[in-house]
C-alpha cells in the first residue's frame, strides 16, 4: 500500500519529498496561497491548483486512515483477524473498498440469518452449498426442532437460505465486481409519481427518462434528484445485460431488457459461486439463494451505493462550476479609484441612491420616485444631475433587478441631457445585495442607514472594486451556481471559501482601506485579528509600514509571517511595503540596490534596468531562483492587479423588453452564468438569455468555460424568443441562419438536453407527448429549474 505522501504525488503529478513539504507547512498552519507564493523552494514549485488538490486529497486519506484503524480494531476484538483479512484491509485504496472488507463483521440488529443460526441451521446451509448432490428436502429432516423454532422442513430450507444470501451478500470480492458492473451497465431510470403528473409539471421531461447512470451530467443527476425528494419522481437503477446493450433494441419493452439485465445480474453472482443447473437435487435450491440474493439484497445496497457515488459526482462538479464562476466574477475588472453613483432600481418604493467616494466612503444617500405611480422622471433627472455635478460622480452603477432597464433610460437620459458631467453607466448584479443589507455585518458598517439604502451602496462599491465588496456575502447567495442549494453545503461552503481566498490573495488588499470583512479573508488573519487591524487604524491612523502591523494585539509573529506579503500600504513609508514582496525578502532587494547602486525609489518600475539583474547573483541558503524571480518581476511592476481592464457591455438602444427582441438580432452582453450546458448573457431585457454548449463555438466544447467566463463581455444572435415563458435563445455563432439546427443542441445531446433513451419505450409512452417546440428553448427550460 503506498503511502499518503506517494498517492498524492501520483494524483497531482509531483514528487513525494514535494508533498511531503507541502504536508509540513500545512500542518504548520500555513495556508495554501502563503506556501504557493513565498514557499516555492520548499515545495519545489507546486503551484496553489496543486496544493488545493493536495489539502483536499490529504484530508480524505487521512480520514481513510482513521477509518481503517478503527476497522481493524473492531474486528480485532472480535477475534476475527486472520492475516489475509488484515493484508486486505491494509491494501483497501477506498471507503468503499474498505465498508466491504468490514461489512461481515459490523455490528447489526439481529437479522432473519442470525435466527437462523442461533436455531443450528448453519451446518444445514453448509452443508447443502457444500454438496449440491444432497436432496434439500431430506437433508433439512434432520435439522426440525419445533424447540428452537424450526417447526418443519420448508422453515429449515428458508433459515438455510437467509444464511446463505447474508453470506454471499457480504461477500466483498463478489459486492465490488458487481457493484462496477453495475456502474458500467446500469440505466438510471426515473419515472412520475401516480397523480404528480400536474403538481410536478416542472420535471415533465423526466417523467419516463432513461439513460445510462455514467453519461448522465450533473445538472441532470441534481434535477432528477431534487424531484425524487419532493415526491414528484421515482429513480431506480437497473442492470442491462450486455448483448442487449450492443444492439438496437429501441422496439423492446423496457421492462424486457430489465429482466434480462437482473437475469444477467443473478449470473453473475452463481457464476462467482460456481453454481450452475447440473440436475442435482440441490442445484435449484442454491440458484434461487442466488437469485434471491440479488434481488432482495445486492441490487438494493448497490443502488444506494451506485446513487450515493452518483450524487456526489454531481455534487463535485456542481460545486465546481460555482467555485469557477465565483473566483470569474470576483476577479471581474475594477473599476477602480472612482466617484460611483449607486442606483437600487424599484417602482412603487422608488429608486434608492447611494453615492461614494474614490475610496468607497459614503458621500449621501437618498430616493428617487421617476416611475409609476409617482412618474416625477423630470424632477428625477434634475436631482441626479444637480448631485452627479456637486459630488463629482464620474460612474453611475444601476442593478440589475425590478425596473433597472427603466432605470437605465432614466439614466441615459440624464447623460443627454447633461454630456457635460462626462458621466458613464453600467449595468451591476445586485445578485446577494439584498442578503447583505440585511446582514450583521451591513447593521454594524452602517448603523444609522436604512437597510434598502445599503443595498444602493453595495451596487456602487461593488462597480469601484467587485472583490471587496462581495466577499460581504455569503458566496451562496451572489447566485453563479447550478442547483446549489441541492449539494452538500459543508463541500461548497469551503469550495467557495478557498476561491475567495485565492481571489483576494492573488490580488492583494489595500491596508489602510480594507473593510474587516475583506482582510478576514487575507492568509493568516482570523475575524478577530482583522477586527483590531481596523480598530487600530481608527485609533491610530493609517499604517505608515507594514511592521507596524506587529503593534496589532493578537497579531503574533505567525500571524505576520502569513499575511504581511498579501497587505499592500500605498505611499507609506517603504516603497516595498506597496510590492508583493515579503518582509523576509527585503534582504535580497537591499542586495540587488547595492549591485546596482541605485535608490529603491529610481529602481522599482524600471524594468529596462531590471530585466538586466542576473537573479541567480541574489541568492542564499534562504532565498532561492524561484523567490528572487518573483521579486524581480515585482519590482518591474509593484501590486500589480492581476484583473483586467474595466470594460462594459453596450446595450442595444431601444430594447429594453423581451417583446424588443427578434430572432436574427445581433446584441453584446455580458455572461451571467455558467453551467455545464451552456452559458446565460445578459442583454439588458431584464431575462438572461441561454447560449447552449453547442452554440457557443464552431468548435466542439466539453465544457463551456473553454469558451466563456462570467464577466465576459460578448456578441451574440438571438435565436428564439418564447415570451409565454420568458425565455431566450441565444447563439454566439454569428453565421448561423435563423431555423438552422446547427444553432441548437440536437436532441440527443448529453450535455445540456435529455438524451433520446438507448432503450425502453419511444416519446409518447406513459400518456406523454413528445415535446414540441425548439430543442433550444427546452433546454433553456431544464436550465431554469435550478
């Protein structure tokens, strides 16, 4: 069995000796950005997606660890360890592997084989699998005892059998072949509910759905799911044997190939016993034990096992999707060091406004009433210009919720009439404003403030600097993810947390402006610490050097050590305190001015005079290449933001609606979300549109973000408005005609429509029609039921 340290590096494509560094230092406390960025001669250069994979891997191996001693204990004190059952528990590279090997010999509630037993039936089961040539019937006579509850012969036989069925499904040689076969062969098929029809309407296409268990995605698998727990759907796992599964077998009955496929199962479990129908009198006997033993047992412990293995599949890439979608929307383009008007657009409350300064600071906040039933869109506009003119706002951001296309007009209005405030708009998510406004953390920032204003601040600081203000929320609630709510929280909840701790980190935070909640999320620093890094800064001022954080109660050298590289102080005292470059590396830098004789204030930015250094004149026992690279690349471009350039989306003049849109318009957007089956744009229509896997290039696409990110800005052709439903079909193929069906998914495509099922009965059956309408807007309608 190799050890943790080598299962790692096989899986992450690294050296044991560099894992078992990484191991260290995590055990140490450091955290994953820290040990990717100023650790990399430790480590040998893992970089964080590696060191990621390796904590996540590490805990569940150590966790098989635990499970396997606590195994090997149990069984111990039952004194049922031999050797080779120890050798197999040592060698066991799965919790699954493991459960099998352990699952004779767990503690259970007495079950009908161990009646069985404690009656003196054993040596009759023994006895009967033993020599097939005994006649059950005689051979059982000797086994009738009324006194231990065995009144005749056919109560012998069935105490036999229920041993002989609890034997062999414990059998773990036996429960792991089937259970991949199972995997391999399977056909997950759901089915409505009698009487769901209309309650469950929703899941309509997956009211008589077949398809294999390992094609099926995980939008599908969660949907499926979802609808099982509500009541509406039936899901059961079934065996097809392989002869049916290699021919076309579209026109037979579902329920036949089922048959067959259980048939074929029941082999499989004589095959491994070597039972088989010679024409002795205990043949038959012992293959139906092993019919009985699929059926009653086997199938349905490697159903839960196979949905169990299947849902969390669906879960893992569920929760990656959100994570990838979070980390692409809080790396969004900033548009930084800007004076930003907030609109929280609404109708019968008004539009409430919020305006704030270069650093984010409150300036005033107040409400606006242009849309019915007040209709003051005149006075509106003459407030708005009279503010933007008096506090200098230069960017007006509007959210995207009720009434924001009407917002917009208002705005763009406003910039007609006044070009002299040289003023800009963007369209913002609010997505997760509301759950901020109303959050302890917003009660505390602004104590005085109504809650509806808070969210009118949030949509402005959010345009300044995305990161900073949405790492107030709950990443749950900002809404990038696929059928969130339906995976395991605890998974996604630290999934999302490691994103925003490399977003912030990547980036890096602004000392002397960071809200608590953001330097929360800075390596090393707990919530406590960041509280009393703020109350220090009111107290005492702004930070002049990154070593005066060392001031800060509670923050210990350890502390330091992990967060000072990540802290950025603009025009403090040190040049270098604004850099990604360590404290601990000032030494190197101070060589690297004494080779070039030059002040830190003429070197850093130069990178003409940079690029001329040779890195390896610089090094020691302490700082290696890799260290004195990066702090030469630093030097070139000190606190660089890795985020791109702020651009925004120009909506179409004159669509604000979906009754605006027409097939064949081409509009720019900006993508919303991204799923496994394609991407949502918003087109300012107030309805995000779908772009499906299969139109978003020419190109195949496995998965959407080869193509696209959220955030992105991009063109693209409605396809079809369906305004019953509310929904749009988009493609960003250009070039594709209206009506052409290469624009939408055909309908056997796995990745973001229903497959047409490879067995069972055609469309139709059960009562049900086959869809109509565009493939397209059906799969925009699964999408939607997230």
């Amino acid at each position: 069995m190799l050890s943790i340290e080598h299962r790692i590096a096989e899986e992450i494509g690294a050296r044991p000796l560099q894992v078992s560094a990484a191991i260290q230092l995590l055990d140490s406390g450091a955290t994953v950005p820290f040990i990717a960025r100023y650790r990399k001669e430790v480590t040998e250069g893992l970089d964080d997606t590696q060191l990621r994979t390796l904590e996540e891997r590490l805990g569940y191996l150590r966790e098989l660890e635990d499970r396997r001693r606590s195994i090997l204990e149990s069984i111990e004190s039952q004194g049922k360890l031999t050797d080779a059952l120890r050798g197999d528990i040592l060698a066991a590279d799965s919790k699954a592997r493991l459960e099998d090997l352990y699952l004779p010999y767990k503690p259970k509630r007495r079950t009908k084989a161990q009646i069985a037993r404690e009656a003196g039936l054993e040596p009759l089961a023994d006895g009967l699998f033993n020599d097939p040539s005994l006649v059950p019937a005689d051979f059982a006579l000797g086994f009738v005892d009324a006194e231990k509850g065995v009144a005749d012969v056919k109560a012998a036989l069935e105490g036999a059998r229920h041993i002989l069925m609890e034997r062999w499904s414990e059998d773990p040689s036996l429960v792991g072949s089937l259970r991949d076969w199972l995997w391999e062969t399977g056909q997950l098929r759901a089915k409505v509910l009698d009487g769901k029809q209309t309650e469950g309407a929703k899941y309509r296409d997956y009211f008589d759905h077949v398809e294999p268990i390992q094609a099926a995605p995980s939008h599908r698998v969660l949907a499926m799911m979802r609808g099982r727990n509500e009541g509406i759907l039936d899901l059961e796992l079934l065996p097809v044997a392989a002869a049916l599964s290699r021919n076309a077998a579209s026109e037979t009955p579902f329920e036949e190939i089922a048959a067959a496929g259980h048939k074929s199962a029941e082999g499989r479990v004589g095959a491994h016993l070597k039972l088989a129908d010679r024409g002795r009198p205990g043949d038959v006997f012992l293959l139906d034990c092993a019919r009985m033993t699929w059926r009653v047992k086997l199938h349905v412990h490697l159903t839960l096992d196979s949905f169990g293995k299947l849902r969390e599949a669906a879960e893992e890439e569920a929760i990656r999707v959100f994570a990838a979608n979070l980390k692409d929307l809080l790396m969004a383009a900033p548009a930084g060091h800007k004076v930003v008007l907030g609109l929280d657009p609404g109708l019968r409350t008004g539009v409430k406004i919020a305006a704030v300064d270069h650093t984010g600071k409150v300036l005033t906040t107040g409400v606006i009433y242009p849309h019915a039933p007040m209709n003051r869109w005149d006075e509106s506009i003459s407030q708005l210009a009279a503010g933007c003119k008096q506090l200098g706002v230069q960017l007006i951001a509007i959210g995207n919720g009720t009434a924001s296309r009407e917002t917009e007009q208002l705005v763009s209005e406003l910039m007609k009439k006044h070009p002299e405030l040289k003023l800009a708009k963007v369209v913002v998510s609010e997505a997760g404003a509301s759950v901020y406004s109303a959050s302890e953390l917003a009660a505390k920032e602004f104590p005085e403030m109504d809650v509806s204003l808070r969210g009118a601040v949030s949509i402005a600081r959010r345009l300044q600097d995305p990161l900073a203000e949405l790492v107030k929320i709950d990443p749950k609630a900002i809404g990038v993810g696929q059928y969130q709510h339906d995976v395991n929280q605890v998974k996604l909840a630290r999934s999302l947390d490691a994103v925003v701790e490399d977003c912030v980190n990547a980036v890096g935070v602004d000392l002397n402006t960071a809200s608590a909640a953001l330097l929360t999320r800075v390596s090393g620093l707990s919530a406590g610490v960041a509280e009393n890094v703020v109350k220090f800064r009111d107290q005492y001022g702004a930070f002049k050097t990154r070593a005066d954080l060392t001031k800060v109660p509670r923050l210990g050298d350890k502390a330091f050590e992990q967060a000072a590289g990540f802290l950025r102080i603009a025009n403090g005292d040190n040049p270098l305190d604004a850099s990604g470059v360590h404290p601990e590396s000032y030494p190197v830098v101070e060589r690297i001015l004494a080779k070039s004789g030059r002040d830190i204030r003429v070197l850093i930015g130069d990178g003409s005079s940079l690029k001329k250094l040779n890195p390896a004149e610089f090094t020691d026992e302490k700082f290696g290449l890799p260290t004195v690279k990066d702090i030469i690349r630093e030097l070139e471009k000190p606190g660089r933001d890795p985020r791109p350039e702020f651009v925004t989306p120009t909506f179409a003049e004159g669509v604000h609606e979906l009754s605006h849109l027409k097939p064949g318009m081409v509009l720019e957007g900006r993508i919303s979300n991204v799923a496994a089956f394609g991407a949502f744009v918003d087109i300012g229509v107030h309805q995000d549109g779908l772009v499906h896997v299969s139109a978003l290039s020419s190109k195949f696409v496995k998965d959407p973000r080869e193509v696209v990110k959220t955030g992105d800005i991009v063109k693209v052709k409605v396809i079809e408005v369906d305004l019953l439903r509310k929904r749009v079909a988009l493609t960003m193929r250009l070039d594709d005609p209206i009506g052409d069906a290469k624009a939408g998914p055909k309908r056997d495509d796995t990745r973001g429509v229903p497959k047409q099922r490879e067995f069972g009965p055609k469309p139709g059956a059960m009562g049900q029609k086959p869809a109509a309408g565009n493939a397209l807007a059906d799969a925009f309608a699964r999408a939607k039921r997230q």
